[in-house]
C-alpha cells in the first residue's frame, strides 16, 4: 500500500429506474420502489466474499482512510443491513473515528429514520443527488423526486446529525441559463452544505439521451453558466480543489475522491467494482482488479479480474488522475505511486508548459486553467 492511505468503494448496483443520462453501472430493481431483503441479504454477503477474496490476494490489513457506498443507489440499503456490513468490515480493515464514511443517497429513497439508522452504523458523510432545484429540470432529467423532496431529504439529513453533506448538482441542462444555473446553486447555498460537487451533463454512450439526444444549451451558454457558476462559488466560500469539487475547507474535501486523484490505493467491491492496490517487492507492483457487472452474475460469483498496470501505462494513469487537482502533484508523489522517476514525465512538462497546460515550479506541477478546462488535449501531451 502507497501513503496516501486506503479507501474501500462499495457498489450498490440498484436504482428505483434507469435516468436517462447515467451510464453507472446501474439497474432497476427488480421489484420497484425496495430492494428485496432477500436480495439485500445475499448482496451483502457476497460483498463480503468478494472482500475476503481481495484481503486474501494482497494480504492488506491495515485500518481504512475512507470508505464510500457509490452508486447506484446506496440509500436503497436498510440501516440493519449496513450496520451489519460495516461492522463484518471492520471485523477486517479497521475504520476508525478518522476514517470518512460517505454513502450516496438518492432524495427519492430517503427518510430521516434511514439517515438516523446510517449514523448509527457508522456513515459520517452524506453525499445527495439533488442535481437541479428546478421541478421542469428535474423531470426532464427523468428524476424520481422534486425540489420540495430533494430539500426534504437534506433537511431529513441534518436532523439525524450529518454535518458533512455533499449535494450533487449538474449544470448545462436543457434549457438551462446562466440564471437558472445560478438559481440552482443559490438554492442549495440555504441548506449550507460542507461540499459541492458541480457536474456539468455529458452526454454518454448507451443511454437514452444519447439515442434520443435533448437539446442542449449551445456553447456560448454554456461557457457562460461555467464562468458564472465558477464565480458564485467561488464568493460563497466553495474552494475548487478538483474540476467538479469544491469544499468549504480542505478539511471537508472528499479523502476518498482525493485517494482517486492521487493516484493512491483502494479495494473495489460489489457489481462492477474497480480497485487499484501497489505492492513494493523488489519494484513496486500496481494492480487493478475489477469484478463482473451485472448484478445476477455477481451474485453468483465477483468473477474477479486482476491486471498489472504496466510500467509504460503508469505516466497516463497518474496523469488522468493527477491533472484533476487544482493543486497537482509533486513530482516526489508520482515518483512513490507509480514507483517510476520524475524523469519519465520531463516530455509530458515541456510540452505542457510551452502549451500553456501547465507550469512547474519547486517540483510541483499545476495545471492553469486552461489545462483544466482542456483536460483531454492535457492528456493527449503525455
Ligand atoms: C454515481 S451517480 C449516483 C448518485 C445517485 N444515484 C443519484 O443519482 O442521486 C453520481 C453523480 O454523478 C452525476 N452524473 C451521473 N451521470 C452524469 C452525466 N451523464 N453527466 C454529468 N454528471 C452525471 C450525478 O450528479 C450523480 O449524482
Ligand atoms: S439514480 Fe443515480 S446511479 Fe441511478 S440511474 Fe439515476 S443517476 Fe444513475
């Protein structure tokens, strides 16, 4: 395991329906409106096998930086059932009171005996999928909720005690505006959450709005909601440490996401779970290990799959991740996680620098802001 830590990601692969947006890895509940507790109970288990599986195969044990339930939608678990995985889990890697313990919960799956339930078990960080405060953005987005349920369910999550909640927004809507943008984000501002994270909608293959493709605000607008939107939260004290991340204090940044970014170590279990995990032997090995999608298939068994990440392939994988941080990285960090010297990226910094990407200085790199903004051509360079 390299220094940044360890995260634990946990996929719930079930949804009340299918957004017409998402490409997660996420399916309809067989059953409408509940998860099945026979299907939750044998899920959960499996989750542990695959978990056991993952601990056998790299042999680590060591206590958890972050734990987070990712989606999918994680708020269709029971509170009995995920106080009973994160006490099996913690009978395995550690979490402590400094661990960060963040579940993804969805305003149309939520009530405030849930959120006191997932306190309980251990859950200290709350991330809601709001997405838009407007009702018309909402149903054009096929959400299963509404202004009034989303702030419910955010009002609903502070009663039960959360004092680190992130809402999850998207911009560049259908028929957004720069004012209607900001009013989404005005709107969330009264329920003062600890952390933001401001999407702008892709649209992506195998989805329904790829096939049947809504009209989106043309370039011009959307380079105005960007601008606009930068600048309001910016002034509301919203830090961006990340393109679509932004915390009011470094403190209440995502350690999970940031152990993404930085290039750092995680197991990934549950359908479609992906983890990445460094071993120092003689050289240092890095391996990902991914497991079977569809949720019935899992259940049978994680068909897990491990693949080396070779040593050509590690400057891209660092840089993918690395380049998000509005801070970047030292070069001593991508020297301990990819186990290669800062030489292997003198090219990627020459190029990047004469571009204007990015600039380095004292041994950091950063990206300007037009690395951030160009991130694809960024990557390109390397
Ligand atoms: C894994 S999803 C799960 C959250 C939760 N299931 C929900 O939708 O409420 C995490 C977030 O990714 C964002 N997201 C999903 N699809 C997107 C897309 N096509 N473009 C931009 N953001 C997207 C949404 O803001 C969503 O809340
Ligand atoms: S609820 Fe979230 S994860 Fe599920 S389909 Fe919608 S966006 Fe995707």
């Amino acid at each position: 395991m390299n220094q940044t830590g360890l995260g634990l990601y946990i996929h719930i692969p079930w949804c009340e329906k299918k957004c017409p947006y998402c490409d997660f890895n996420a399916h309809a509940l067989p059953i409408a409106h509940q998860l099945d507790p026979t299907l939750e109970t044998r899920y959960l288990k499996q989750l542990l096998l695959d978990l056991d599986q993952d601990i056998e195969t790299f042999g680590v044990h060591s206590e958890l930086t972050s734990l987070f339930l990712g989606g999918g939608t994680p708020s269709l678990l029971s509170s009995r059932g995920l106080g009973f995985l994160l006490a099996e889990i913690n009978k395995r890697l550690p979490i402590t009171a400094a661990t960060e313990c963040t579940l993804e919960a969805n305003p149309g799956s939520s009530d405030q005996a849930k959120f006191v339930g997932y306190r309980a078990a251990g859950i200290n960080r709350l991330s809601i999928g709001v997405q838009s405060f407007s009702d018309p953005a909402l149903q054009r987005l096929g959400r299963t909720h509404s202004r009034v349920e989303a702030g419910a369910a955010i009002q609903a999550a502070r009663r039960a005690g959360f004092s680190n909640i992130n809402l999850d927004l998207m911009h560049g809507l259908p028929g957004q505006t720069p004012e209607s943008a900001i009013a989404d984000l005005d709107y969330a501002a009264q329920f003062a959450p600890e952390h933001l994270s401001w999407y702008q909608l892709t649209i992506e293959p195998n989805t329904v709005f790829f096939s049947a493709k809504p009209e989106l605000p043309v370039e011009s607008l959307l380079q105005a909601i960007t601008d606009q939107g930068l600048h309001w939260l910016q002034s509301q004290g919203f830090a961006r440490y990340e393109i679509s991340a932004f915390a009011q204090s470094d403190a209440l940044q995502s350690q999970h996401n940031l152990t993404y970014w930085r290039f750092g170590d995680y197991f990934g279990i549950g359908a479609g779970g992906h983890g990445k995990l460094s071993r120092q032997n003689t050289t240092l090995e890095i391996q990902r290990t991914q497991k079977t999608r569809v949720p019935k298939d899992y259940l049978k068994s994680p068909n897990r799959r491990v693949t080396e990440v070779p040593i050509k392939e590690r400057p891209i994988e660092f840089l993918m991740n690395a380049c998000r941080l509005i801070e970047g990285f030292a070069l001593t960090d991508f020297e301990q996680t990819t186990g290669l010297p800062a030489s292997a990226l003198e090219g990627f910094i020459t190029r990047g620098a004469q571009q204007g990407l990015v600039t380095a200085n004292a041994g950091r790199v950063t990206p300007t802001a037009q690395g951030l903004e160009f991130l694809d051509n960024l990557l390109l360079l390397a």
